[in-house]
C-alpha cells in the first residue's frame, strides 16, 4: 500500500485530480466531507484512515501536532506548504507531492511500499518547486 495523503482546504483540488490520474492516493477534504471541519476533525479523521495531512496552515497544525505528541496519539504526519506557494500554482503543488514521495521512496523503499509513513508521529516541509 502506497502513502496515502489528505489535501487541506486551502490546497489546491486540481492537483488531487492529477496525482490521482498519476497514480497517487490522495483525497482532498472537500472530497470527504470535511470542508469547513476544524482541523482537530481533519487530522483526527486523517489518522483513523492512514492520510498524511497536506496543509499550508502551519500556526494550527503545529498546535494540532504538540497536543497529539503530548497526549500520545498516534497519526501519520503532516506535510507543511509554504505559503508562498499559490493554491492556484497546480503543477507546483503536483511537483512538491511527487518529489517528496520520490526521496522517501529512495530513502526507505520497503516502507513506503508497505505505506509506512517515513513522518509518523510528526512533520516536514514541502518544498516550492
């Protein structure tokens, strides 16, 4: 089982539908039902299905992550876009996934393809490419 991720809101949608047609397993909130949900029901639901949280709002998520550390509560990881990264930047937000999920393939093969989260438990950055 490959990683599996979880698009925010404020994520670009477009760019679910290409890394899906590419082969990627990502959903987006609004995909869901989670649009408009607070963030402690988006991560609490990415949790209990296995997604990697992709969001640009760093301020809530990092509470999110203190207090799941804090209480010794299990989640996959969450993933951080720079802001200045446009929602509307498609190809951007597709690049960031892709080559992400490319180095933690080339760093730990077996586990991505065992769909272990190379950030369980914790956080990264994406990088605008």
């Amino acid at each position: 089982m490959p990683l599996r991720f979880l698009f925010d809101e404020h994520v670009s949608k477009p760019a679910c539908h290409v890394l899906r047609e590419r082969g990627v397993d990502v959903l987006h909130v609004l995909d869901v039902g989670l649009g408009r949900a607070p963030d402690s029901d988006v991560l609490a639901w990415a949790a209990a299905e296995g997604r990697i949280v992709v969001t640009r709002n760093y301020r809530d998520f990092a509470t999110l992550i203190e207090a799941y550390t804090a209480h010794g509560w299990s989640f996959p990881g969450v993933l951080f876009l720079p802001v200045s990264l446009s929602q509307a930047d498609v190809g951007a937000h597709v690049r960031a996934i892709e080559e992400w999920s490319a180095i933690q393939a080339a760093a730990d093969p077996e586990g991505v393809d065992a769909g272990q989260s190379p950030i369980t438990n914790s956080f990264a950055w994406l990088t605008a490419a």
